[in-house]
C-alpha cells in the first residue's frame, strides 16, 4: 500500500523533475503547433488532462482484465473513445476554440505522453497512484503549453490572453506566432533549463564532499 | 471516372511537400524528426517507409470514409487508428515474404510509425479538405516526400554539427530544436509560390 507521501509525490514528480515536454520531450506535437496564444496552449493542455486522466483511471481500474498481448491495442481504443468524447464536446460547447485548433485535438490520440504513461504506469499501479501520476503529468503539459504559448504570444502580437501589454508603439515580432516561433521559443527554454540544472549541480558538488556523504549515508 | 485535373494535382503535391510541409509547419512527425535524423542513410529509410505508410493510410482513409463511416462518423479516430495500424501490419507480412531485402531496409521502421501524429493527420487532413481517391495519393506523396526532405536536411546539419563546438546548455535536444526552427524559416519562403501565383 502507497503512503501518503508516495502518492504526493506521484503527482508532484510531473511538474518539474519529469515535466513531460521539458524534460521527457514527449508530446511535441502539439506542444508546438497550438501554442500561438496563452489560451490555445490552455485550451489544449485542458483537453489532454482530460483524456489523460480519463483514460489512466480507466486502464488503472482494468489492468487486471486486460490481456497481456493486446493491451497496446485496448490502451489506444479506452484513448480513442476518450478523445472522441473531448473532440465532440468541444464542438458543441466551444466551437470558437474547436476551430482555433483544427484537427490537433483529434491528435491528441497519437500523443506519445497519453500512451506513454498507460504503459509505463497506468497498468501497473493502483487507481489512486494512477490518478495521482496523470494529474501530475498533465498538470505538467499544461504549465509548459502555457508557459509556450504565453511567450509567443507576449512577443508575437504583443499580448497575454487577448489583453494588449505595450500599447500601439510595440512592433510584433510576428515570427514568434508563425511555426519557426514554436521551434526557436522550445529550443531557447530547454538551453535555459539545461544550463540551470547544469549550474545546479555544479553547486551542489562545490558545496562540499561532506554533506554528500552523509545524505548517503 | 471523373476527368483528372492534372494542375490541381500538382499543386497539391507541391502544398503538401514544401509550402506546407508536415514537420516544419504543422509540427506533425516530430519524434522521428528528432530521433532518427542523426545520419543522413537512416533519415532516407526512415523517410522511405514514412511515404509508404503514408500512400496505405490514404487509400485506406479513402476507403473508409467512402463505405463505412458515413453510417457512424463518431467512430472516425478508432476506425482510422484500427484500420490504418491493421493494415500496415499486413503489408509488412506481405512485403517480408515477397520481398526480403525492402523488408530489411524499411522494416524496422515500419511499426515505429503505423500511427505517429503525421499518420493520423493525414488521414484527418485528407478527410477535412474532401479529397477523392486520386488526389488522396498524391497529398500523401506530397506530404511522405516533405517529411523525408524534411529528415534528410536535418539529417545532414547534425551530422556536420557534431564537429562544432557548442555552448554545453545547448548540446542536444535543443541546438536540435534551433535549427529545426531554421529550417521552417526557410521553408517559409516557399509560401510565395502560391501568392505570386495567385
């Protein structure tokens, strides 16, 4: 049985330490393609939360059931219908942001993030560290398709969420909100992030030998 | 047979492959853009069985959207992923019994892309715009020969970017990201062939 802590720490694990697009560079896809605006990266980071944690309590709960040799299939199928369902009610009750993001939701199947942790955790661990883990891990993909989409949109058309920041004399750098936007503004971050644990750890080491050992110990 | 308007089909193909290309601007196929593009002989395999899977989905997404899904839309993304995974599956057997050497060439890459995101987008792709049975082949063409340009050209920068020295933060995944965001630039410029021709 999972302590409390466990659980805690099931959910925590995805924000940061293994934030699913930063440090397991896992659903790319869409990290990129719909992160023009703050809203679209949340729009899309909403719909995979749901389809994450839809289908990890599902395959979680049925993980003793399902076969051995055709659990890929089923992973993908419980995916499917997951997406099917955020796909049509996105339609129905958002068709503004359905439009905004094209096809991408349908995609959301082919995220190797979602079918990534059906295999890795989702059926082998309990509902409760299931849910716990997917929470995290979408909570993850959220920040960082936010964190994306808010930048390039900042320098792209000069606003967050809508909202004009710098008035008239600001000039867009349009390029951010256009596809190579996406690639320069991901490549940046993951060099800051690179550095920052880099220079993390280079602390750690010169803070001396001592307390290494005794955290070993 | 309705008469085949041969212009439309190349501009089809020349949308799909360079001025929108699957992986520099819908951002479709980005793991095997990042994980296979370090030699330039795998990216052109990878490529290869990339066009090929892509000419299968097409026929099949043509097929199913003609006979089945009419009568249950709501089942298009599992009838596509099904459909389309299945049938790869036999065309591998296929081509392993008839043809062992582009079994050995193509093979191993075959079940790595049955269903990635530039897969199922096609087929997606292909159902939005209405496209028949022809011009399906030919943008799935189009797009299986865009993404392998896409592979080969990166491909080649990394190889000759292993040399370089780089800043320690940006060795990776990220200096991978920069020039993937270099390369969409420039095929931004293939934008203008349809504006001047317009």
């Amino acid at each position: 049985m999972r302590t409390q802590a466990e659980t805690y720490d099931e959910l925590v694990k995805g924000l940061w330490r293994d934030n699913p697009v930063f440090v397991q560079l896992l659903g790319l896809c869409p990290a990129l393609a719909v992160t023009n605006s703050a809203i679209n990266g949340l729009a899309m980071g909403a719909a995979t939360t749901f389809v994450l944690v839809g289908s990890s309590l599902l395959v979680s709960s049925l993980r003793n059931i399902i076969p051995k040799q055709v659990r890929i299939t089923s992973f993908i199928i419980v995916i499917a219908t997951f997406v099917t369902v955020a796909d049509l009610s996105l339609q129905a009750l958002a068709p503004a942001v359905h439009k905004e993001l094209g096809a991408f939701v349908a995609l959301i199947v082919v995220n190797c993030l979602i079918l990534g942790r059906q295999e890795a955790f989702a059926s082998r661990n309990t509902v409760r560290a299931s849910l716990a883990d997917a929470g995290g891990m979408s909570l993850g993909f959220s920040l960082a398709l936010l964190s994306l989409g808010a930048i390039r949109e900042i320098l792209g058309s000069g606003s967050l969420f809508g909202v004009d920041l710098f008035g008239p004399l600001f000039e867009p750098w349009v390029i951010m909100i256009l596809p190579p936007g996406g690639f320069i503004t991901l490549g940046l971050m993951l060099a800051v992030f690179a550095h920052l644990r880099a220079r993390r750890e280079r602390a750690h080491k010169e803070a001396g030998d001592e307390l290494d050992e005794r955290w070993v110990a | 047979m309705p008469e085949v308007d041969w212009r439309e089909l190349v501009w089809i193909f020349v949308a799909a492959s360079v001025v929108n290309n699957f992986t520099l601007s819908y951002f479709l196929g980005l793991c095997p853009f990042l994980g296979v593009s370090g030699r330039i002989e795998t990216a052109v395999r990878m490529g290869l069985a990339n066009i090929f899977v892509m000419v299968v989905t097409s026929v099949c997404a043509w097929f199913l959207n003609t006979f089945v899904l009419p009568h249950a839309p709501y089942l298009r993304l599992i009838a596509f992923i099904v459909v389309i995974a299945s049938t790869v599956q036999f065309v591998e057997m296929a081509i392993k019994k008839l043809s062992p050497a582009l079994f050995r060439a193509l093979g191993i890459f075959l079940p790595l892309i049955t269903t990635n995101c530039a897969i199922l987008g096609l087929a997606l792709f292909q159902t939005n715009r209405g496209y028949g049975f022809v011009e399906g082949i030919v943008f799935a063409l189009g797009a299986g020969v865009g993404l392998t340009l896409a592979l080969v050209l990166m491909a080649g920068i990394r190889e000759e970017n292993e040399l370089a020295s780089l800043p320690e933060a940006l060795k990776g995944a990220a200096m991978s990201f920069l020039i993937a965001g270099i390369l969409s630039l420039t095929f931004m410029g293939f934008a203008g062939l349809f504006s001047s021709a317009a």
